[in-house]
C-alpha cells in the first residue's frame, strides 16, 4: 500500500474508530457498573484507588426470560419484515430497471422522497392513518365496507407494517443497482434457446441478481432488528422489540447499567445471526 | 427461410430500419448478409429470431409462418453480436443450457456438450466461466451454445468483429468448416465484405434498410449493380459521363478521363452513366505504350506497400484520383515510384456500366 492510498483510508478510520470505539468503550464500563442514585446514574469504575467490576446486570438478563423474548421477537420482526420488503421490493426494483430511461429517474426519486421528512413525523403520520377513529378506518366506515372500526395499530400488523414502509428503500436501492446492470441480451440469449418467461427468470434474472439481494436483505435485517421508535409508537404491549426494551430501561427506569449490559449482548447476539447470514448469502451469490 | 415484403419502422414517422426485403434462403445454406453499420442488419436478425415483431410482411421458416411465435418456439438460434454469454455458468453449462429447457436426460445433455466442445476445440475449458476466457474462446462458446439445439437456421450476428485480424482469419476457415460438418442453414450478418466473401455461398448487400443486391460473391463482385453495391463490395473507380455511341459492338461513353469503350448492350445517347472499373483490372503501362483502347495517362502519387501487392494512387491528367493494383508477384513486372509518368488501361469487357 502507498502512502497517499494509506493516508485516504486512515483519515476516515481514525474519525470511525473514535466515535464509534469510545462509545462502545463507554457502554462497556457502565455495564460493569452498579445502579446508584447519582448523576450520572451508576458507580464510577476506579473507587478509592481500587477497580469496580461487577457482573450483577448481565446476570439480570440471563435470569429475566422478558429480555430473551424481546430478543427473539425482535429477530422474528425483523425477519419478518426483511421477507416482505424484499417480495414487495424486488417486482419494484425490477419494474425500474425496466422502464425507459427518461422514466427511471422520476420513479427512483419517488423511492427516495420519503426520506425528506423526519423518519418520526412519518410514522406518527401512520398513527393518524391507522388509529381507531383514523383516516383508514373512517374512509372504510363510508363507504360501508366495514360497520365496527378495525384494530389496525398497536399490534403485529401495524408493528410490520411500519418496518416494511420505513425499510423498503434499502431493499429497492441495492436491488436496482444490480438489475440495472443486467444485459437484457442475456434475457433474449435464454428465450433464444428455449426458456420460458418464468424460466428465465429462475435460471438468469435471479442468480444474477443474488448480490443485490444479499445487500438488500442487510440494509434492512441490521437496522430492523435495534429498531424501537416503530414498536415504540406503532406496536402495542404485546410487542416485545429488544430495542424497544432497552429505550425503556435507559429512559423509564434510568437503569442505566442493565440498559448498557443489554445493548452489549445485544451486539454480541446480533453478530451470531449475521455472521451466519453472511456466510450463507455469499454462498450462493 | 423465405421472408416476404419485411418492413420495421421504430418509430412512426422514422425510416424503417428494415424497408421491404425478400430473402429466401435454401436449406444448409451459408448466406451472408452484408452491409454499413446502421443498414437494419440487427433489426433483420432480431426479426427473424422473434425479439422484434414486424410491422408488415412474413417470415417463415420450412414453409410454418412465424408470425405470434415467440422466441422460445422458434426453430431458430441466434449467435448475439456480444455473445450474451450467462456469467454466473460455466462453459459447459452454457452449452447445455438450450438442451436443458427441453428437459433431456442428463446423460444426453452431458454426451452432446461434450460433443460440442470438442467441435470448437474448448473441451479443456468446460469448467471455466465467461469472464475467465478470451475473446475468441468466448466467440466459441457461443457457438457452440446456439449449435446445441440443432436449429433449422442459425442467425450469426458479426460474429467474427470482435476477434483480432489472425484470429479472425482462422475462425472464418473454422467457421465454414463447422457449418459443412453440421449441415444447419447459416445466416450470417458483417459489415466486412472480405468476410462475407470468402465464406458464404452467397450473399445480399443491404444499405438503409433495403436490399440491394443478392447473388454469389463472384457474380455481385464481378456485376454491381448499382454504385453502392460496387463501392461497398471491395473498392472501385468510378468513371462519370454519358453515353456517346456504339462502335464495334462495344457502348462508347464521353467521361471525365476521356472517351472509353465498355462492352455493353445499346443504350441511348445521352444516358447519364458510371463507368465502374476494380483496380486489379488496371493495367500499368510505361507513358509510351497506346496501341490498346481505354488508355489513361497518369503519374502515381502513392504506392502502399501491402506484401502480396500494392495499392497505388494515380492521379489522371483530368485531376481525378485512381486506384490501381500492383501484383509484387515475380519481379518482372515493371516497377513504378511515386512520380513517375504512366499509362494505366483496361480491356472492354473488364469494366461495367452503371446506370443507378
Ligand atoms: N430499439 C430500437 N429503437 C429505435 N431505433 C432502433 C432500435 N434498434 C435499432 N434501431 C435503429 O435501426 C437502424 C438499424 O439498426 P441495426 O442495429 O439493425 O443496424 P446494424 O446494421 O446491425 O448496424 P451495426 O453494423 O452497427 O451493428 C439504426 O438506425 C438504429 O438506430
Ligand atoms: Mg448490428
């Protein structure tokens, strides 16, 4: 490696490694900490010269089966969910790639849009849509499809629906990016010898489009999995989202040592599911 | 294949890439279709194959008109101009992939393309993909994926444009060896009218959408029809004037480079006229000799040096630059330096009168 090469890569890393490490270095002390009523909340590590180290809050985790619950449901949504946006994203993103050019740009702007509003202001706009006496169960009590309002929000449903709507980008963006790139002379090369449609899209258009799939399916699991203003606003008691727990622990009960040991686990766990995921995706892309 | 009165325009108001051709072409042929770069060859093809619907006239294939059959029901295969090789399959996938689709017994897939590959010589690189492969292996593949289903007419688009000069000298040998040991009909479409030349049994020149002429290459080579098709097909002095008489059975024609006698039936006096003539047809003569008709004094200008012969360029006392062929054959044969004064000519039944 050159020099000046090394200089480009360093710069960003030094800026990563410190804000990303020392945080991470923060959250770790406190979770070896105990809760005390002080500001901040939690025993300091050094005490009259001696090191203070407990394991009491990791303990509490593995002896409460409501964080491994939260910890399972947060993966079944997010797998869940990761599933849907990619059935609803992928005809999207292929639609795309398919229409003329002049067309393609208008419609990737639509996909992007959303973005230009708070990711918040957005969801509470879905609690205005969804809400018992909301825009969806109104419209629907009009026109008479429907004479008893519908439970649309604060359960399963809402909790998903939420995470497609917020995720469906990252899916739609990295699986047009591949798709654009497919020759549709490869298309007509396996009419050409016999293939049917559906053929050809099981034998061409999906294996050439596996790396797209891959980084779609983690843009969206990661994120999905600590994601907790969703559940928090669109899910109801019976939604057990880790992230949600731990917003809850660090802001309700200003527990902020088992808010941190449940994050720590939480990284630790997650790496065991996307490593596996990893492996799994690059081989078959 | 018989195609009857095609026409495609892309666009309404367009000129049609593809204007009105007829074609027949007979069972285990090798037709070259032969054209400048934009005349609709493609969008021929692309009709044939079934990726283009036309806006009038038929196709048909073994007398079955092809007009609503989609591509995968053609008893056609299509060697694409890029090859449109799948990258995620290896070579012998590749091949195997038309046989696949008719769903055969694996062991009768696996026999055929092992055939295949030893046909065009890549047996040692079924393993490999695509991208892991040169130009010209990659060319052979091809190939031997649109062999594989045994089509009743193989569509060969350039197939040769992307190789280098050798390269594409030996595949064009190899080319017509195939196509005499697999008995399939080839249609193949260049823009190289050596190409097309030396390797179909006969061809059409196409410009603009239209054909322009079809024959064997002798007889379009050696009768152009037209000014395009003679320019087109190998190079060409064009002689502009109108036509004087006849004398002695031979058409007389007043031109820019003085009076020229061309064997030709009757024409009218006046009749606007090009008198073509190929430069090997040229003869050198030193500055003194005039005792043969259709003598044109000159001075070279340029000699290019090619091996075999070379290429001179004589400039006419009229101005008019002319090309002329010098055999390097045996050394006899007078040598000529640029400057030097001579007489070029040719006999009347060499040259060809065009009328269009
Ligand atoms: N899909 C299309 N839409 C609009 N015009 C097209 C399309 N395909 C081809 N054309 C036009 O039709 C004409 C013929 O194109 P075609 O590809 O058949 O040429 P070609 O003879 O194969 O040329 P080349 O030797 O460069 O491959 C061109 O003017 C081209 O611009
Ligand atoms: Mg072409």
């Amino acid at each position: 490696m050159n020099t000046r090469r090394f200089g480009l890569i360093a710069l960003p890393y030094a800026w990563l490694v410190l804000f990303f490490l020392s945080p991470l270095v923060i959250v770790i002390k406190i979770s070896v900490a105990n809760e005390a009523v002080a500001i901040p909340p939690y025993t300091p590590l050094f005490e009259g010269g001696r090191l203070h180290v407990t394991d009491a809050n990791y303990l509490l985790l593995l002896s409460d089966s409501l964080y491994w619950k939260a910890y399972w449901g947060a993966i079944r949504y997010a797998a869940i969910a990761t599933i849907l946006t990619l059935l609803i994203g992928y005809p999207l993103a292929y639609g795309i790639a398919r229409t003329p050019v002049r067309w393609r740009n208008l419609l990737l702007m639509a996909i992007i849009l959303p973005f230009w509003t708070s990711f918040l202001i957005r969801v509470y706009a879905w609690i205005g849509l969804l809400k018992e006496n909301g825009i969806v169960n109104h419209a629907l009590l009009s026109v008479g499809l429907i004479d008893t309002p519908l439970r649309l929000i604060d359960n399963d449903f809402s909790v998903l629906l939420g995470l497609v709507y917020a995720y469906l980008p990252f899916m739609v963006l990295p699986l047009y990016a591949q798709l654009e790139k497919l020759d549709p002379a490869l298309n007509e090369a396996a009419a050409d010898l016999g293939a049917r449609p559906l053929h050809i899209f099981w034998q061409v258009t999906l294996p050439l489009s596996l790396p797209g799939i891959a980084a779609g399916i983690l843009l969206v699991f990661i994120p999905a999995v600590g994601e907790f203003v969703i559940p928090d606003l669109l899910g109801g008691p019976k939604t057990l989202m880790i992230g949600k727990i731990l917003w809850d622990e660090f802001f309700t009960n200003h527990d902020w040592p088992t808010a941190s040991a449940l994050a720590i686990a939480m990284l630790v766990l997650l790496a065991l599911p996307m490593g596996l995921m990893r492996r799994l995706l690059r081989g078959i892309a | 294949m018989q195609i009857e009165r095609l026409t495609k325009r892309f666009e309404p108001d367009a000129q049609p890439a593809v204007n009105n051709v007829s074609l027949a072409i007979d069972r285990q042929e090798f037709f070259a279709l032969l054209g400048p770069s934009g005349c609709g060859k493609t969008t021929l093809l692309r009709l044939i194959a079934g990726f283009e619907t036309a806006d009038t006239g038929v196709i048909a294939i073994d007398g079955a008109d092809m007009a609503g059959v989609p591509p995968y029901r053609r008893p056609v295969n299509i060697m694409f101009q890029n090859y449109a090789l799948f990258p995620h399959m290896n070579v012998a996938r590749n091949v195997g992939f038309g046989l696949r689709q008719e769903r055969k017994p694996r062991g009768a897939v696996d026999a055929r393309v092992v055939a295949l590959l030893e046909l065009v010589k890549m047996r040692a690189l079924a393993a490999r993909r695509p991208g892991q492969l040169s130009g010209g292996e990659r060319q052979r593949v091809a190939l031997a994926r649109a062999l594989a289903k045994e089509p009743k007419l193989l569509l060969l688009d350039e197939p040769l444009t992307a190789l280098d000069r050798k390269l594409r000298e030996e595949m064009r040998f190899e080319l017509k060896h195939i196509h005499q040991r697999v008995g399939i009909t080839f249609l193949m479409v260049t823009h190289d009218q050596e190409e097309a030349m030396s390797m179909a049994s006969r061809l059409a020149v196409m410009n603009e959408g239209r054909i322009e002429q079809e024959g064997s290459p002798e007889h379009v080579y050696e009768n152009p029809a037209n000014r395009f098709v003679a320019g087109f097909l190998g190079a060409v002095n064009l002689f502009e004037g109108k036509v004087a008489g006849a004398e002695a059975g031979l058409l007389i024609v007043d031109s820019e480079a003085g009076r020229l006698a061309v064997a030709h039936s009757p024409l009218a006096a006046g009749t606007a006229v090009a008198v073509a003539i190929r430069p090997e047809k040229l003869r050198f003569m030193t500055a003194r000799d005039t005792t043969t008709p259709n003598v044109l004094p000159g001075i070279v200008r340029t000699i290019a040096y090619r091996g075999e012969a070379s290429t001179c360029q004589i400039e006419l006392a009229s101005g008019q630059l002319v090309r002329g062929t010098m055999s390097n054959g045996d050394g006899k044969a007078p040598v000529f330096l640029p400057g030097a004064a001579l007489s070029l000519s040719f006999t009347p039944d060499a040259a060809r009168l065009l009328q269009s």
